[in-house]
C-alpha cells in the first residue's frame, strides 16, 4: 500500500461517507477522489480494515493480539465514528459469530477450534470465510480482562455481559480466570460483605476496595454471579469450574455467596455450633434450636435440615427422574463444608453396632421390628425418654436395604450388616409388615369376589365383609396404583416384587385406556408424549385427536411459547367462550381416522 | 352403572371411553356425590368435564379433595375456578 498517513486516508473515507451516507467500504475499493472506484487509486477498503483490527486490539497486550497492528487510539476512534465508522461491520457482529461458534459446537462436540480457523457455515474451514477461530480466542481474553483493573469501556473489552458468557458456557467455551485474580476477587467480595452485610453485588459494579464503585476497579458483579453458579455444580458435573484451592478457600471462608442459599448458610452455622458443643453432628431428627446446640421449640429444625443434607447427598450420582424426592443434589462445595464438621452421611461404624444390638433385643424381646414411632429405649424393649431412636434408626436400615434392590445404593450396608440384619427379620428384599398385611387383605377380597374392584372407602378386618373400625383397603389399592404410575412425587414407586404379588390378584395398574393410540398419534404430530404424559393422559383419545385436527385445521400451532396449546386442556364451557365451539361439536367435526399415517410412521 | 345418572349420553360415553371397565365399576356412588356436591359447593361450572377427564378424584376422600380446592383457591386466588376451568391441568394438584 502506498504510504499516505492517518489523516489523509481519514479524508479519503470522509469523503465516501459524504457521497454514500455511511463507511461501508468494500474491502478492495480502490479510489482517488474517495467515492468513486479507481483501478489506480488507493485502497480505502483495505484501510477501513485495517482501522477495524486497530480496534480490536485497544485494551489487549501485545503478546494476546491477533493481528500486529498497533491499537486504535481514542482520539481516531472518534473521528472515525463521527462519519459513521462500523467497527464491527454487517454480519460481524457479536450474536451472528456466536451463532458460526454453537454450529461448530453442534458439529464436533466442543469450541476447541485452531486459532486460525475460518468458516462461513460454522463448521467446514473456508479461507475467505469468518476469522472463528480468532473470534473464540478473543472471547475468552475479554473475559479474563472483566476482571483485571484498570479496564475502560473502551474497544474489544467493551463489556462481556453475563447473557453472553452464559451463552459462551453453553457451548462450552472454556472461560477462566487467573488464578491470582480469582483470589484477589474473593477478598474483595469478603469486604463488599463486611461493609454491607450481604453480597447482593449488582452485575456492573466494578470496585478497588470491594465496597466503592471505581469504574477503573475490577468488575465484582459479574464475578460474584458466576461464583454463584459454579457453586451449585456437584462432584459429578462435567466441569467444576472451581479449582481445588478455590473450593478450600470458599470451605474456610465461607460467604453467603448464593442469594437463595442464605438460609442454608444459617443453617449450617448453627450445626457448626451444634458440632462445636457436643462434638459430633447426631443431631436428633426434631431437635430444634435458636443457639445451635439448646433446644428450643420456636427455633429452627436442625434434625431435619441435617437428614435433608443426607438425602440431598444420596441424590448427587442420580439424574433428576431417578430421585424419588425434590431435593436438589448436594454441591461439592456443601459436601466440603458439611465434612468439615464431620457430618456422617450413614452412621458412625460403632453407632450401627450399637443400634443393631438394640434392634436384636427389641426382635428377641417381642418376636418382630413393629417398633412404634419415636420409640426410644436404652434397654432394647423398654421405653426410656433418654434413650436411642430406635424406630429412626430401623426406617433408615430398611430405606438402605430397599435402595440395594433398585441398585440405587450407596453402599452404606456391607454383606456383613446385612446378614445380621437378615438375622433379626430386615432383607434385602423385604416387605414392610404393614403392607404384607395389607396385601394379604386384598387377597382375600380377591379370593372371595374374584376381582380387585375395592370401592374407595371399604375397610375391613377380614378382606371381604365391610367393617368401619377395619383398615381401608380402597384407599391403599388407589396408593398402589399411584405408586405404580409414579403419579406422585411423594409416594415411593412401587417396586418389582410388590408389583408381581399384586399382579397375582389381577390388580388394574393403569385405569385408562388407548395410552398406545394417544403415543402413536402423538408422535405423529411432534408431541413427546413422555414429556405431557401426566396431562394428556386425562384427555379421551377422541378429544386428543379431534383437538389436534382442530388446531390444524385452523392454523394454529400445537405448541405455543414451547408449550403445549391451552386449548388441550379448557373446559367445554371455556372452549366455547374461547374458540365458539363446543367439544362435542369439536369431536363430531374434526375427529379424523389417523390410524393409517400412523401405521406408516410407525413403519418408517 | 350409576355413572349414567349424572351425566348426559355424550359425556357418560366419554368416561367409558377413557377408563377401564373395572375402575368403573369400583366406583362408590356415595364417596361420587358427596365429591361431586362438594365440588357444587365451590361453583365448579364443569364438572361433567373432571368427571370424564379427572375420574380418580371422585375416589378420593372428601377431606383430602376439599384441602385441596382451598389450596388451590389459595395459590390462585378468587377467580380460581374460572382459572382452573381454563386450564383444568391444575386438578392434578388434588391427584397428588
């Protein structure tokens, strides 16, 4: 290119934005007079470019740029967008680039692309395509720089927002702060907490002293909301994102770095105060205290919270329709806590041994393990205020032994325990008393009526003749069938055995029909029937498929803002209000034989 | 069947199109009426469409049910029947 400095070329473009009204430039536009081209003149496109990557390296050390052009200074950066200078041009702006990097994401599983790699649809190398590679790069360069002082809203590090690096994240663009910074962010979150109680940090606040916003300063906001999310990750996530030394920093120094954990944070302090006074964190599942370690009726439930903690353990290695309770899994960063307070997630060795020789006498006194709620004893058999949980303590062996038969255990019983469990009427394959009993009432009825059709309310002593002060066997032949169906999150599912026996009396699992026509037909239509099947399930397959012709019929859509229409499931009256049509109308009009486009799917 | 006393032809052939002949059958009419007068009770203006779409809540305690609809009248407020009656998925509530 032939020599000329800023200032001319700065001529040149002002005068192609006076004759075209903006400066974008084509990038081999030649010219002498500045807007019309010339196969001899001078290369304004060229220089236009080369502005853009001036831009792109203002902030950046030399040793991160890309390109070796020396950064853009603030007095040409303005000149240049007072005749409408586009630093990021056309297509190149940020969302259309993240859109190139999550199909190279789709394609190959991960942005681990070559710097130097260039595409136009995002996955296959063009040399004339967009600079991906370099794009990726400079991503995770202006995120380190978020939180390194002294950072203007000038240039490339013109704020990263949380939306994008969440975007970033999703396509697994490894983002990473150094180390030295890390830690000289959490000090400084420990002083916007010292100096306002909380860390309610908003997203842009940039601080030198961690509580006066300095907009030189380091940007705590974002930092303190990503924390939060890496946080929440278990030991089983994919990717921590926390080191090892930053999780033992947080586990020293705890900071109530969750805006919804707050309460948890509480609540371990006062089990930290519990451990402290006696030692140890047995707390009793009702203890409830205001100090941590007296009771106090009116105080928070430590006992529960503790047993909380266990289960929410027990759920970190399973997906979320494999756990039966709504307990979110335990986070690494909890565990390390809890653990630092020796919280046991079964019982101590010597503990078990001891509760077992109570269960064995409590067995060998009364010939079973029908042992009453909350029954407490020192003896084994006899009820004593001061005493062990023992009736706590037999529900947790059988919860244990259960989750062996769904291979959903964690390994808290050895073959040896099991065996002296075994010994004293506790298998693994174990039927509640309660429920045997039941069962065997059922069965009778069966026996005696030939079916299994117990009306709702029917109690009985016998299994056949009504009696009011019976138990009520219509009520737990509906809890089997939820159980069943898993209709319920508070109910156990039923497990295989207890499935068998009751499908030896011709219990009726599922009282609906036509599950198979409502799957096929919504299949057909797009419909993941596993995902509404607890909504879907109550509607008729006539009114299913009449809704769905109806909905074509009219242009509408079956899902509306990801959801399924609200039309499946109005009232008849609402649907009048709504639509003008009633159901019945809708069912004679627009019910439709799909059975052969179904066959045909099915086929295909 | 006892069913056919409270519902029109249309609807009465809905329910016997949705559910197993059995469950029908097990059905008890005095548990039926006192939930479905209990749902008269609250204004529900649909109830031959819980009948037919929502017949298991009609085997429940009356207690149960009643909790239930308060909870919901709770969570969504007066005009909660008309809420539910234009999205009647909220009944799951009281199977659960």
């Amino acid at each position: 290119m032939d020599y000329m400095n800023w200032d001319e070329w700065y001529e040149l473009a002002q005068k192609y934005y006076e004759h075209y009204k903006n400066l974008l430039v084509p990038s081999n536009f030649k010219t002498t007079n500045g807007y019309e081209y010339d196969e001899n003149g001078k290369n304004l496109g060229n220089w236009i470019v080369r502005q853009r990557k001036a831009y792109l390296n203002i902030n950046i050390p030399k040793s991160q740029r890309t390109n070796p052009i020396p950064p853009l200074s603030e007095d040409r950066e303005i000149k240049l967008r007072q005749i409408g200078m586009v630093f990021r041009c056309g297509k190149e702006n940020w969302e259309y680039m993240y859109g190139l990097a999550k199909k190279y994401y789709q394609h190959y599983g991960n942005t681990s692309m070559d710097i130097n790699f260039k595409t136009k649809n995002g996955y296959e190398y063009d040399s004339k395509g967009y600079c991906l590679g370099v794009w990726v790069n400079q991503q995770k360069i202006i995120y380190n720089n978020i939180f390194k002082e002294k950072q203007s809203d000038r240039g490339s590090t013109k704020k990263l927002s949380i939306k994008h690096i969440q975007m970033l994240k999703a396509i697994e663009v490894e983002l990473k702060i150094d180390e030295e910074d890390w830690k000289e962010l959490y000090n400084l979150a420990q002083k916007y907490y010292d100096h306002f109680g909380n860390l309610l940090v908003p997203e842009n606040f940039k601080t030198t002293n961690g509580y006066e916003y300095d907009s030189n300063g380091i940007n705590l906001g974002i930092w303190v909301h990503e924390t939060r999310n890496l946080i929440e990750k278990t030991s089983n996530d994919k990717d921590q994102g926390l080191t090892d030394e930053q999780i033992d920093i947080i586990v020293s120094n705890p900071l109530p770095l969750g805006l919804t954990d707050m309460k948890w944070q509480m609540m371990y302090d006062l089990a930290k105060k519990y451990y402290e006074y006696y030692g140890n964190l047995l707390v009793p599942v009702t203890f409830k205290t205001k100090n941590g370690y007296e009771y106090d009726e009116t105080g928070e439930n430590l006992g529960s919270w503790i047993a909380n903690q266990r289960i929410a353990y027990r759920n970190v290695p399973l997906a979320k329709n494999e756990r039966r309770n709504k307990w979110k899994p335990l986070s690494i960063i909890k565990f390390k806590m809890l653990e630092k307070i020796e919280m046991k997630y079964c019982y101590k060795e010597g503990n078990w041994e001891v509760m077992y020789d109570l269960a064995k006498k409590y067995y060998e006194h009364y010939g079973n393990l029908r042992v009453p709620a909350d029954f407490k004893t020192i003896n084994g058999y006899e009820y004593d205020e001061n005493g062990k949980n023992l009736k706590e303590w037999i529900v947790i062996q059988k919860r244990e032994l259960s989750d062996s038969d769904s291979s959903k255990s964690n390994e808290m019983l050895d073959d040896n325990k099991r065996e002296l469990l075994e010994t004293i009427g506790l298998t693994s394959n174990s039927l509640s008393e309660k429920w045997k009993f039941m069962y065997l009432l059922a069965k009778k009825y069966y026996e005696h009526y030939g079916n299994l059709q117990v009306p709702t309310n029917f109690k009985t002593t016998n299994g056949y003749e009504y009696d009011e002060n019976g138990e009520n066997l219509g009520i737990w032949i509906r809890y089997q069938r939820n159980a069943y169906s898993k209709q319920s999150s508070k109910i156990k599912p039923l497990s295989d055995k207890k499935i068998e026996l009751l499908q030896q009396i011709d219990m009726v699992f599922d009282v609906r029909k036509d599950k198979e026509k409502k799957e096929d037909l919504c299949k057909l239509f797009g419909i993941e029937y596993d995902c509404y099947s607890k909504y879907l399930k109550n509607l008729t397959y006539k009114e299913l498929n009449s809704k769905i012709t109806y909905i074509i019929s009219e242009g509408m859509s079956v899902f509306v803002n990801n959801r399924l229409n609200p039309i499946f499931f109005m009232s008849d009256i609402n649907l009048q209000a709504a639509y003008g049509i009633s159901k019945k109308e809708m069912i004679n009009n627009y019910f439709k034989d799909y059975d052969a486009r179904v066959k045909k799917n099915v086929l295909e | 069947m006892f069913l056919s006393k409270y519902l029109d032809d249309f609807s009465f052939e809905e329910v016997l199109d949705n559910y197993n002949f059995e469950f029908i059958c097990q059905l008890d009419e005095e548990n039926f009426v006192n939930i479905y007068n209990l749902l008269k009770k609250y204004n529900f203006y649909f109830i031959n469409d819980i009948i037919v779409n929502y017949l298991e809540i009609f085997t429940l305690n009356y207690e149960i049910v009643e909790q239930g609809i308060l909870s919901l009248k709770e969570k969504l407020g007066d005009k909660f029947v008309y809420i539910i009656g234009n999205d009647m998925r909220y009944l799951n509530e009281l199977l659960d």
